[in-house]
C-alpha cells in the first residue's frame, strides 16, 4: 500500500521520547534507554502498530523495539503508545537491511516478523525478512537459544523460509499451517491476522530457535 507523504509526520515523531531518530546510537545502551534490565524483544517491520502495542500491554515486564521504513506508518504507532501509555515501547525509522548496526550482541532476546512483504519473484527474494541473507544479519547480535517468531498468509515464502531458518543454523521449535486451529496461548492476533481469518484464509505459523550461533 502506498503512503502519502505526511511532512509533519516526523516533527510529531521526534516530540516524543518513544522516538529514537539514531538507533545506530543506541548499540549496547538499550536497557540503559529503558532504565531497567527487562528482555528486549524486537518487531521487525511493525506497520502500524497493533501488535507491538497489544504485546506491550500483555508482557508490561518486557521492552519492546518496533522497526519500520516510513514515518508516515510509526505516526500510527505513536499514536497507540501514547493512547495507552506505554513506557516500554521504543520505534525507530530505518532500513532493516542496517539492523545489525543497532543492537550488541545479546542485546535482544526475541524477534517477531509478522505478515512481511513475501517479495514472489525469483529476483526479489532476498530481499524477504526470512532469507539467509537477513538471518545473517540478526545473527550478529542475537545469541544461541533466541527465537524468531515467524507469521505469514503466503505458503510459498512460508515453505521456501522453512528452508532459510534451517540453512541458517535454526531448530524450528513449533510450527503449524493453521494457526487458529491451534490452541497457542502466547499468539497475539495481528490486524491483518484479524483480516485473513474474516477471509477463511489459514495463518502460517513457526517459532525457530538459534541453535549455530555465528562464529
């Protein structure tokens, strides 16, 4: 879906101390951002905000880090951090292609990737949050036992990212094609979750742990 441009989108961003501008800055002094020792999940291309602000809510003794491209999207975010005001909800603007630059290691003890572009063509594919060439990425800060926490409509990316988490060094620890068949306590209904379960279409579903941590 394409944004219109919204130009004072990101004054209203950086009014806000949620807003980290520089998350580069940031390597190794999260936990000092959120003035306490609590987990540090991440969301990797949050949208507008509706999971990471009900996981907020539901896990009050985690932090949350929420990544996305475009201010005109995070504006959304801010908006629901501030309805409920969430202390323990930091999102930041950025390429994810960059994310290795933002976190030390060990820093962040989950990732969630929730409905991410399943780019279908054969020459779009690395580009696809699940890819090798992302895994590698989140395998410079992340350490041997985090999870990726993984949610998608698409059975071709879901298929071919079963294949990327194990080339990668992964155990997929759960793993279902029909999530609301499930009883899954910790499964936190996305909005295009909502969207697709109206629609009768199945949600795709794994947890991969990493278990060959990068040398």
């Amino acid at each position: 879906m394409r944004l219109r441009k919204k130009w004072w989108a990101r004054p209203e961003l950086e009014k806000s101390t949620a807003f980290i501008s520089e998350a580069k800055s940031m390597k190794g002094k999260w936990q000092e951002e959120f003035k306490n020792s609590n987990d540090i999940y991440l969301e990797l291309g949050c949208g507008r905000g509706g999971f990471v602000s009900k996981a907020a809510l539901k896990y009050p003794d985690k932090n949350f880090v929420a990544v996305d491209l475009k201010d005109e999207v995070l504006i959304y975010v801010l908006k629901k951090i501030q309805e409920e005001e969430l202390e323990n909800i930091r999102i930041t603007a950025m390429n994810i292609m960059g994310i290795s630059e933002v976190f030390d290691k060990g820093e962040v003890k989950r990732i969630y990737i929730n409905f991410c572009n399943p780019w279908p063509k054969d020459r779009h594919k690395k580009r696809r949050l699940t890819h090798t060439k992302f895994l590698s990425y989140y395998k410079e800060f992340i350490e041997k036992g985090t999870e990726i926490w993984f949610k998608t409509d698409d059975d071709e990316l879901f298929e071919e990212s079963l294949d990327y988490f194990r080339e990668s060094g992964f155990a997929l620890k759960y793993l279902t094609r029909d999530l609301q068949s499930e009883d899954f306590k910790e499964n936190i209904v996305t909005e295009y979750e909502a969207k697709f379960k109206a629609e009768g279409v199945k949600i795709k579903f794994l947890v991969a742990e990493l278990i060959e941590p990068k040398e």
